[in-house]
C-alpha cells in the first residue's frame, strides 16, 4: 500500500522544493550558499530566503574553537627526542574560504598546525623551548598562523600541552621499546 502511494509523497517532496525556505543563521555562525551550485553567496548571521530547487547552503560556528593536536615524537636541532602535544585556538574570520574552498576546515587545521609545529621544535634546542615557554608559544601562534593563512581562520594562540623528553626505539618498523605512554607511527 506504501509503495502504492509513494508517488504522492515524491511529488509533495518535489512541490516543496519549489518553495522559498526560511533560515535562520545564529550569531556564533555564518554561511554560504551556493546558487545554482557554483555562485557563492556569504550569510551574515539573521535571516536568509533561499530556493531550495537551486540552492544548498552550509553553516558554520565563527566564534572561538580549539583544536588539540595529537602527541607526536620528534627531535630537537640537539637530537633529543621530546613528545609534543599542542592545543589550537582560533576564530574563522573568512566564512567563504572556510567552507567553500576546504572540505573539512577542522582536519586542515589539525594538520596544517601539527606539521607547523613539529618543524618549528625540530629548529631549536630542548633548553631553548623551556626557558621561555611564553615566547616559544607566541612563536608557535605566529608560525602556524602563516601556515593555515588563506584557509579563512585567525590563529588566536598555541599552547604547548605536552612537551616532555623520551625514549622510544622501533624494531622492524613493528614495534617499539620506550618510556613514553603514547604509541604513534606504528
């Protein structure tokens, strides 16, 4: 009997689309739409009509989020081997480069602050990290800020969360021996 029926519904489905919709756009977010799927259109937070027969649009949080960056284990320029972990703090500022240039904003930015980083620590010392932790950080925030420039997020800070000295050593790319609790690469 539903099957029987189902055309009523497709065509209800159909008629709809035909229709303006209303949405609301809170203001923690903005939006693009895509009209006609290839003009781009920015939302400001309010109210937008949109035709949904030719239009889709995608919302985003604007305000301030943070991202924690996975430890990894990485040398020094003195060859000491630290673990590093890391926390993002940013705000998107460029709605449009946000969501319609980048498939997923919050992996881009993961990755784009974790190769920033490693590389930074692997240009200084261990003892140059730790005497000023506050002026590496800003170092950090400003590196990784030039790093995901273009990707529509201002990088408000970095935090180092984890920075501490280790030992590991892999056997055939298999397994490893240290005294480190996080196991990475393997």
């Amino acid at each position: 009997m539903d099957k029987a029926f189902g055309w009523i519904g497709e065509i209800f489905q159909t008629l709809l689309r035909l229709l303006p919709w209303l949405v609301i756009v809170p203001s923690t977010h903005a939006g693009v739409a895509f009209v006609h799927g290839h003009r781009v259109k920015k939302w400001e937070p309010g109210l937008h009509w949109y035709w949904p027969v030719v239009t889709t649009y995608k919302l985003m949080m604007t305000v301030r989020q943070t991202q924690k960056i996975q430890s990894r284990v990485i040398m020094t320029s003195d060859r000491k081997t630290v673990i590093v972990g890391a926390m993002v703090t940013y705000v998107v500022d460029d709605i449009v480069a946000a969501l319609a240039h980048i498939a997923d904003l919050a992996s881009d930015v993961i990755e784009r602050a974790q190769g920033a980083i490693l590389t930074e620590i692997s240009k200084h010392t261990m003892d140059e990290i730790q005497d000023d932790r506050t002026a590496f950080n800003l170092k950090l925030t400003e590196v990784v800020g030039k790093s995901l420039n273009g990707y529509g997020v201002q990088i408000l800070q970095i935090q180092l969360t984890e920075f501490a000295p280790t030992r590991s050593l892999a056997l055939n790319g298999q397994a490893a021996i240290g005294n480190y609790t996080l196991w990475t690469g393997f």
